[in-house]
C-alpha cells in the first residue's frame, strides 16, 4: 500500500511570502488532517477533514492559513502571508477504520 | 496547562540501562493512548498502543492509569538504535479520533 505522499519535502521563503503544500492520502482514507510541529515540540492539528468537508478547524490561524481537500483525495495548505513563526515541520496524516494513522515525510518550511 | 505533558528529556543512558518515560493527560474523557517514536528529521511512526491492563512489546512495556491520568513507557536493555524522541500521544473523546500529542522526550543511547 503505497503511503502518504507530501511535496515539496522543503522550502524556504521571505517573510510575507506565500507559500502551499500538498498531500496525497492513501487511497480510501477517507480522514486527513494537516499538522504544525515546531522544532521541540509535538504536532499540533492544524486542521482536520473528514472527505473533502472540515470537522475540525479550531486551531488554524484562519487569517493566514488556509486548507482545502478537493474531491476528498488531494489536500492543500497554504500561507499568505508566512510569518517567521510558521517555520516548522508540516505533516500530513490520513487514517481509516482497522489502519493505523499513517503520516507523509513532511514538509520543512523555513520563513527567513 | 498542556493536554499531554511529558519530561523534556534528554535522557542520556548507556547501552543495556532500563529507562522509563512518564506522561500525563488532562482529559479524563480521552479514550485511546499510544506512544510514537519519532527520529530525527522523521516524521512520527506508531510505537505501541497503551491499555490499562499494560502491555508489552519485547523490550517495551507501556502501562496506563485512568485514575491518576498517567502514562508510562518503560524500555530495558536499551541499544543504540533506541536513539530517538517518544512522544506521549492521546485521542481526544470527541469524534473523528484527533491525536494530541506531548512534546516528546528525547532519548541518547551511548556505547
């Protein structure tokens, strides 16, 4: 089965700058969340979508972040404008009934 | 207060010590409770699940206490691949089964 797959696997950008990742699930996984994980700390869930509806939002920073799930396969995320605090690790995770959850490598954005 | 807090770390033993991680959860309605290793530059992979009866997987053990909100790892006989941060992980009661995760401890397994 293949795994989540994420690009680009880094980027780096000015301040102010937009910047947007994406996320292929696994195929069927019909969950998808989107998290921040800052350098020495856990992920944070960012947002959550459950098909291509959001369940869960409560924690993005709506001003700047944005996220869609088109046809409840691929997702997007995306900055406008990126802060030098949005540097982190963004990962993406998908999870179905009876399948662990199941992260992408990652995106490692750095806003200099 | 955190919902999942962990000990920072780092942890620095030497190869074939017993080490032992704690965590602790703020919601007494959280249902589910894992424990991910994460390495460096890596994303987080599922190490084991925790159940209130304990459990273990070879040289690891996890245990769990509902009334004290408590989670624990314990790893013996650690090696140097054992080299990693452990995150304290918790599924939130509401639907849709969010993870929420503590900030890690790191371990360093020295020769």
């Amino acid at each position: 089965e293949a795994g989540v797959a994420q690009s680009p696997r880094y980027k780096i950008i000015e301040k102010r700058q937009s910047v947007a990742f994406w996320c292929n699930p696994i195929s069927g996984h019909a969950t998808l969340y989107w998290y921040q994980q800052i350098l020495g700390q856990g992920p944070k869930l960012l947002i959550q979508f459950q098909n291509n509806g959001v369940v869960d939002d409560s924690q993005l920073p709506k001003d700047r972040f944005s996220a869609e799930r088109l046809k409840g396969v691929d997702s997007t995320l995306k900055i406008q404008p990126a802060k030098l605090e949005d540097s982190a690790v963004y990962l993406c995770a998908t999870w179905s009934e009876g399948v662990d959850y199941t992260f992408g490598s990652g995106t490692r954005l750095t806003v200099v | 207060r955190k919902e999942v807090e962990q000990d920072p770390g780092p942890f620095n033993v030497p190869e074939g010590a017993t080490v032992a991680f704690n965590c602790t959860y703020s919601n007494s309605a959280s249902q589910s409770f894992f424990w991910y290793r994460q390495d460096c530059r890596k994303e987080p992979k599922l190490l084991m699940s925790v159940y209130s009866s304990g459990n273990e997987d070879g040289r690891f053990t996890a245990q769990l206490n509902r009334a004290s909100q408590y989670i624990s790892l314990l790893i013996r006989d650690s090696k140097l691949s054992d080299s990693a941060t452990y995150l304290c992980v918790v599924r939130g009661s509401g639907g849709y089964n969010k993870l929420i995760f503590g900030a890690g401890t790191r371990l360093a397994v020295h020769p």
